[in-house]
C-alpha cells in the first residue's frame, strides 16, 4: 500500500477527529473557559493545501524516493543484505524513525533559518488559527530541496521501504499535536512534541520566534539549545502576514518576494545571499529602496473577509466535492500516467484557486462554476474522457453567457456593448459545438470563431476606436504572418489556406484591438489589460490548435489548448465591461 493510500484511509479519521475538536471548542467558547478555533475559510484553505501537497507529491516524491533508492543502491556503507537484515527488524524500525525523526529536526530548523527552505515550509505556518487542519496543511514545493537532509539514512542503510514507513509514521504523528483543546501534558511534553510544545512553534512571538522544531521527539531541541516552554498567550501565523485564501499565493509567496530582492540587489553576491541567509534578510541596498515595516505584534490582525453564510455553503459543499475527487484520484493515482496525474492536478489547482476566491470576495458564485467547467472541459478532453467532456464544454460557455447576460441585466438596459460580447459567446459556443464532432465540421467551427473574433473587435472598439495603436498592429500582424508561414510549411491543406489565412488576420485583429484598448484606458480601466491577456491567449490557443492539427501533434494538445482557451474567454467575459 503506498502512502497516498494510507492518507486516503486516514482522512475519515482527520475529519472525525476535527469535527471532534470543533465541538469541543464550540462548548468550552460558551462556557467561557476556552474558544472556537476554526474559520471555515481558513480550514478549506489549510485541507486545501494538504490536497495539493498530496496530488504534486505523486509527481515530486518520485525525486525524493528515486534519489533517495540511487544513493541507497550505490553509496550505502554497509552490505544491502546485512542492512536490510538489521533496519527491518524491531529494533530497527524504531532506530530508523529516531534517525528519521533527527534528520526530520535538522530539515525543520533549516527551514527557519534558510530563506529558500522558508518559502517551501512557509506554506504550514500561514494560518492565523491553530487546530488540526492546520496540519493538513503542507507546501506542495518541500520535495525540491527536501530529500537532501534524508541522505545520511541512505548511506547508512536504511532500506527505502523502511525510510518511506517511518516518514509516515513521523508525518502522522504530528497530526494531533496542532491543537488548543490540550493543555500541558507534564512528563510527556519533555520528552515528546506535545500541542503544547508545536503552539509555540508555530507563534510568532519575539520569545517563541524559531523554537521547538522536534517532529516526535522534542529532546532535539533540549539538545540543541532551540527549545522553549509555553508561557504566554501564543500568536500565530507569519510576520509578514498571507493576507489571502490563494492556494497558489500561498505556495509561491516567499519565492516571489526572494525573486524580486535577488533582481534588484545590486551586488551579484548579495543576489545570492537573498536564498541562503535567514528568512527576513535583505542586502541593505534593496532594504533602503524597498523599506518594510517592522513586524509589531500589537498591530497584528486576522485575515478574515466577510462573505454571506450563502456563498459559505456553496464553498464549503464544492469543497467537500473536491475532497472526494481529491480521495478517489490518490486511491488510484499508481495507475495513472504521470502526465494523467499532471493534468488533474491542475484541474484541482484550478477548482481549489476558484474556492478560495469566491471566499475573499473575488469572485462570484457564478465565476467559480465557470472556472469549474472550464478545468473539467479542458482535463476530459486532455484525458480522453467522452462522455465528461461534452458535458462540460457546452457547459463552460453557457455559463459565460448567463454570467455576461445576468451583468449586462444588472446594469441595466442591455446595450450594443452587451451585445456584442454575449455575440461572441454565443458564436464561441457554436463553434465548441461544432469542433466537438466529426471532422467535417472543422470549417463551419471555423467560421463561428470568425464571427466571434470580428465580434470582439467591435467591442473592443467602443470607446477608443479602431486599432488605436497602430504599432501594437503591426506586430500582431507580423506574428500571424509568421505562424502562418509556420503552418504553411508544416502542410497546411491547399484548402484551407485561404479560409485559415482568413482566420489569423481576424485573430491579430482582435489581439491588436485589445492591446490598443488597454494602452489607451489602462489607468482609467485597470481591468482593460487583462482583456488584453486574454486576447493573446486566444491567439496562442489558436496557434497550438493549428499547429496539433496541421504540423504535428503535441503532447497533451487538448491540455494545452483547452486551457488558452478558456483562460482567453474566462479573462474577456470577467473583465471586458469597465467597472462602475
């Protein structure tokens, strides 16, 4: 059984005991001798992030298990034989969770004290709350580096089912540990990492900041120096704050914040020093041109958006669908093609990313279920999965227009601009019909993404005028020549290349005219850009569409295709209608 098995088995448990824990914490909040610690929002967003962690370990923990195999099979100090013969008997089992659990404590402390090994482990800090959803949530980017710190059980021996057992049980030990219903355990808190001792792990007080790393055992910390008792109120979450319910913000904060510090540093030293040096410090340089606040724990407040109670049942129901995909797909994940498993990861990043949106106000309950769509429309075709993907690509536009013609209803009277972009839904929609069946309807699909496209530039016309930026033209122009010339040479049917001719100068069109639209209303609209995202997307999925069809196919086509696509109409559809 492998382990992403063994954590769909154990998931019933997790919940169980979460909503155990929610209960008591509901009473003891009424009591007065205790409180509620979970947020709705904050908890999807921490199993979340255990989902995804568990998903992308399909595809990264196969870097782990395989370095860790290769130097066990070539450098291992001792006979495989001799070693197996000792890991695997009782005595080593338990010797072999100690050696895991000290290597365990070295990787956690280096995770504090290297900025680039923070920005993976930060993801399990960033809650504002502590109960045991906060243990569900795991970086789906510590595999990267992470593998490094479990060599020395490789090179003394032991056998990698013993090292994947033992990481598992150390790794589920520390479930229960993330909790305020449990006071101090006395003897137990000296020798163990107890609730107690992981709460000030993970508070953010001057006296707590970087203490108690043990995984099982806190005696590491007696060791070395790093532990600390529990003796004031603990706060939690990161010192500069998440400030977002992203679960891709959330794993790629750090490394955004490391990325700019190391550009803009001007000692090429110090854009080094930027990854390696302490989580916080900055080349003095970057730190008097780019000046922070210091971290002031008075000041500290939690990140908690007001949604109505509705949208919190719609989220929380679509996230409980979520779990099930998420529990079926680990279940069976071994027997999936990795480039299979990609492509459902990315659709449940997707769906997690709409969820969390929908809770800070971001979206809408309509945008979400459009969101969906698209990334079941896009991972059914990419997958071969018939009778999935004509159910959800009609779906994905049908929405697009009601969510265009429920704004347009909204705002009032429709108007020649509501028009013209539910015409080129409509004609977009007619056209993902058509493609979806026999090859001979390519040429009438064809000419309703034509329509659609001309549409476009009519909408994108009002207000600014017809390419109001010739140069952006002009270059949209010349990337059509040349993917023309590219499918030309390719084998580009006679047939087609006036109508597909046709085509790609619509489409430059449409880009260019959106790209003009933006460089005139940027400040006026700031939404007009992402128009302009979205028009490009257009071009680059037509371009992969061409391309597949005409000059050669390319891995996972639909993936790539499908999700341009819907990326180009999610963006046009959302952001087309200036705000008010």
């Amino acid at each position: 059984m492998r382990p992403g098995q063994i954590i769909v088995l154990a998931t019933p448990v997790f919940f169980l005991l979460m909503g155990i824990e929610f209960a008591v914490g509901r009473a003891r909040a009424r009591r007065g001798t205790g409180q509620d610690t979970y947020r709705l929002a904050d908890a999807v967003n921490s199993v979340g992030l255990g989902m995804l962690s568990q998903i992308s370990a399909v595809l990264t923990g196969l870097l782990r298990i395989g370095i860790y195999t290769a130097v066990y099979s070539s450098i291992a100090l001792f006979p495989q034989e001799a070693a197996k013969e000792f890991w695997t008997a009782w005595y080593g089992w338990l010797l072999a969770l100690v050696f895991y659990d000290f290597c365990y404590y070295w990787l956690h402390r280096m995770g504090h004290e290297s900025a680039v090994l923070w920005a993976a482990h930060v993801v399990h800090h960033q809650s504002q709350h502590y109960n045991l959803s906060t243990a569900l949530r795991q970086t789906s980017s510590g595999a990267l580096l992470g593998w490094i710190f479990y060599l020395p059980m490789a090179v003394a021996g032991v056998p990698p089912l013993v090292f994947v057992v033992v990481s598992l049980v150390d790794l589920l030990y520390q479930f229960w540990v993330h909790t305020e219903q449990v006071g101090r355990l006395g003897w137990f808190d000296r020798w163990f990492c107890s609730p107690s001792n992981h709460r000030v792990h993970h508070a953010v007080n001057d006296r707590y900041l970087d203490r108690n790393y043990g995984g099982v055992l806190i005696v590491w910390d007696r060791m070395f120096g790093t532990f600390r008792e529990e003796d004031e109120r603990c706060v939690y979450g990161t010192r500069g704050g998440l400030g977002s319910w992203d679960p891709l913000w959330a794993n790629a904060e750090v490394y955004w914040a490391l990325a700019k510090d190391s550009w803009h540093a001007r000692s090429w030293a110090d854009k080094l020093r930027v990854w390696i040096r302490p989580p916080g410090w900055r080349p003095a340089d970057v730190a008097a041109r780019f000046p922070k606040p210091p971290f002031d724990i008075a000041k500290v407040r939690r990140y908690e958006p007001v949604v109505s109670p509705g949208v919190q049942w719609f989220a929380g129901i679509q996230f409980l669908l979520l779990v099930g995909f998420a529990v079926v797909f680990l279940w069976f994940s071994d027997l999936l093609p990795l480039p299979h498993s990609a492509v459902w990861l990315a659709a449940l990043t997707a769906m997690l990313w709409a969820i969390g949106g929908v809770l800070q106000g971001r979206l809408t309950v309509t945008e979400v279920l459009l969101i969906e769509a698209c990334a079941l429309a896009t991972a059914s075709a990419a997958l071969g999965i018939g009778w999935l993907h004509y159910l959800f690509k009609p779906l994905a536009l049908s929405i697009a227009i009601f969510l265009a013609a429920r704004r347009a209803l909204s705002a009032g009277p429709i108007t020649g601009f509501d028009g013209l972009l539910l015409a080129g839904l409509v004609a977009s929609l007619a056209g993902d019909v058509l493609l979806m069946g026999p090859g001979g309807m390519f040429v009438p699909g064809l000419v309703c993404f034509l329509l659609a496209h001309l549409a476009y530039i009519a909408l994108f016309r009002i207000g600014v005028g017809l390419f109001p930026r010739p140069g952006a033209l002009a270059a949209a122009l010349l990337v059509g020549a040349g993917m023309y010339a590219f499918l030309w040479h390719g084998g580009l049917p006679a047939a087609l290349r006036i109508p597909v001719g046709a085509y790609v100068v619509v489409i430059a069109c449409m880009a260019a005219q959106a790209i003009g639209r933006a460089a005139v209303l940027h400040r006026a609209d700031p939404s007009a850009p992402w128009v302009a995202v979205g028009a490009c997307f257009f071009m680059l999925s037509d371009s992969l569409l061409a391309t597949n069809k005409f000059v050669a196919p390319l891995p996972l086509a639909q993936l790539w295709v499908l999700a341009t696509y819907y990326a180009a109409q999610v963006l046009i559809v959302r952001h087309a209608r200036p705000k008010a």
